[in-house]
C-alpha cells in the first residue's frame, strides 16, 4: 500500500486545497473508501501537474493540533494557517463519509471556527442575502460518500447537506461549489469503483481546463 500523500509541489502554490474528514483504521491507514478516494484524486493531480495539498482534520486531531470544541471561542495558530492555506488555494475540494446522512461532527466543527464571519463572509451577513464574499473567485467540489441509497437520502433526509453547502456556505462566503453524492459505499464492487475513479480522474481534469485554473 502506497503511503498516503499529504503535499506536494509541482508547478505553482495554491492549486488545489482538499480538506479531509474520515477516521483511519488501526488496521490500515488506507482501508476507508473515503480515503483511497481522496488518494486516487491526489494522484491525478500529480500526474496532472496540478499542485496539491492534503489537510487531514483526522490526524491534525489525533496529533492534538485541532479540536474545534476547544477552538471554538477563539483563533488558533492551526485555524490562521488553515485560512491562510484557503485563502492560497484556487479550489477547494471536500472529501467525508456520511454519518447519519450528514457530514462527521469534525467536519462541521472545521467548517465552524474557520468559516467564520470576517474570513469568509462579511459580518451580519443575513442568509441567501446577496453578496460577494471573501472566497469569491475561489471553487469547490463536495465529495460526500453515503451508505444509504439515493432515495433514502433524498426523501428521508431532503438532501440535508446539499441545502447547507449550498445555502450557507457557498452563498454567503462566495465559493462557487457543487456536491457529488457516492451512494451506496458500504456495497462496494468493481463497478462502483471503476465509477470512484472515473469521477477523480474527470474531476481534476475539470480544474485543469479551466480557463482561470480553477
């Protein structure tokens, strides 16, 4: 098994940003889905000579580095060099399993003490008020990968995740994103993922041909 990639330069800083949120096996580091995933989209980076940089919330946790909780109530070195690395990047890319068909509580605490008004979004920002953002010219892709089926999630759950990304996050800091469900992950075969990879592969080709690369 490959040794998980976690930067690396190749042309230019600030390509792509990928924020991951997925635990790791104390049996093997690459056993997720999530994260053999997010590997297969760092490799076409590379090969695509796209600058890539991985922030690995799980790590940074375990490494005491990040806590959302404790961060909550104040700037911590580790969230000024996150912004900063947002701020660099040209896209920003999402990778996290579903729980309880939403995102993982690192992920949303993350996405709290980060996003917050003065970085991203001007204070007092009303919701779905039009705006221009601190992250306006920047993209993002949303990787969300569920174990329950398309139907569960779109009329058990409405779609919860997408209505937030889209509501909250895009509209009021001014990424200009969309989200892209893998249904299903817990039954995996060779099918789905021949899909997995496809969808990385045409992804990165996405932000290369990009006129802004971006």
């Amino acid at each position: 098994m490959k040794k998980f990639l976690y930067s690396r330069s190749v042309e230019k800083a600030g390509d792509v940003l990928v924020i991951l949120a997925d635990t790791i096996s104390k049996r093997n580091s690459q056993s997720s889905i999530v994260r053999q995933t997010c590997q297969e989209f760092a490799s076409h980076c590379i090969s695509n000579q796209t600058n890539i940089e991985i922030i690995d919330l799980y790590r940074d946790y375990k490494a005491r580095k990040f806590d959302p909780v404790l961060d909550s109530t104040f700037v911590g070195n580790k969230i000024l060099e996150y912004q900063i690395k947002i701020k660099a990047a040209k896209t920003i890319v999402f990778f996290y399993p579903a729980l309880w068909s939403t995102m993982p509580a690192l992920m949303k605490g993350f996405l709290d003490v980060v996003f917050r008004p003065g970085f991203a979004f001007e204070p007092g920002t009303k919701p779905l008020a039009r705006q221009e953002g601190y992250l306006s010219g920047k993209k993002a892709s949303v990787f969300v990968f569920e174990d329950k089926s398309w139907m569960h999630n779109k009329v058990l759950n409405n779609n919860f995740d997408q209505i937030f990304w889209q509501r909250s996050i895009f509209a009021q800091s001014g990424l200009k994103g969309n989200i892209k469900y893998f249904y299903e992950t817990n039954k995996m075969n060779t099918e789905k993922s021949l899909e997995l990879k496809n969808e990385m592969k045409r992804a990165v080709q996405a932000i290369r041909l990009s006129p802004a690369g971006i």
